[in-house]
C-alpha cells in the first residue's frame, strides 16, 4: 500500500459516505471489532490507519458493512463517555435476509439479545450484542411491504 498516495489510499467509493455514519470509539479495541464484523456481519475493510508510533492502535479504521459506512478508533478523548457506545441505542441492520444475517453474527460470537422472528409490527426481526458491548437489531421488512415498493 506504500505505493498508493496517502490520499486516496483510505478513499472508499462516493456511495458508502452517504447518509448517517456511526463512529465508534473502542479504546484500543477498534481493529479487534473490525476483524469480528468481517466475521459476523460480512464486513469489508476500507482502510485503516494506525496511530504512528503505535503499531496495532488505530486513529482511524472504516469498515463497510450492507453497503454503509462504519468509522472505528482507539482514541478516547476528552470527554469520551464511559460505558457502552450505544447505551440507549443500537446499529439496525435491514437486509433481505435477515435469519442469515442473525445466525452469521451468533455463529460468529454475539449473544441473543432478542430472538429473531415476526413482531407484531410485521416484520421479522431481533438483536444481537457483540463482544464490544454494542447491539446490532436485523431486520427483514414484512414481505408484503417489499411487493408493494414501500
């Protein structure tokens, strides 16, 4: 990678920047997370940027998974709150498939935070918790709703 221009070496395409891009401070842990959700949500390393002078610690690593954009580090700021990254919320996967896409993550190593199946709003759906502490709910839109392009 030496040989490709530092910027354009970490430049995803214009389609996976768009819209809400979660950030996530993991406190040393960033390349770790990014290594299981390759593994448990079929993610695609863009890049990844180490802190200079520490191998392994990553200022900035982005990852993407169902065609958006997720940005990791290891830096904890000033600042920084303690805790879970999403202690009153969750990252929502919906794909056509959700049953695969659950089963992927548990094989992989999330607990069952919510079993998957029909809700009572119609769609199929459930959650996950990674080993990071962050819950990920799988949804797959009632079928009827797909038919009719909503």
């Amino acid at each position: 990678m030496d040989d490709i221009p530092h910027d354009r070496r970490y430049r995803p395409e214009d389609r996976i920047m768009q819209g809400v891009i979660p950030y996530l401070s993991l406190a040393g842990k960033a390349g770790e997370a990014a290594d299981f959700y390759m593994k448990a949500f079929d993610a695609r390393d863009i890049g990844r940027m180490e802190t200079p002078g520490q191998p392994g610690h990553y200022m900035h690593l982005q990852v993407e998974i169902n065609g958006g954009a997720l940005m990791l580090t290891d830096h904890v700021g000033e600042g920084s709150p303690d805790g879970s990254p999403f202690a009153r919320g969750h990252l929502q996967l919906v794909v056509p498939d959700g049953k695969a896409w659950f089963d992927r993550a548990v094989a992989a190593g999330c607990t069952v935070a919510v079993p998957y199946g029909r809700q009572p709003w119609g769609d199929d759906w459930g959650m996950v918790k990674d080993p990071f502490g962050i819950l990920w709910a799988v949804l797959t839109p009632d079928p009827a709703l797909w038919d009719k392009g909503a």
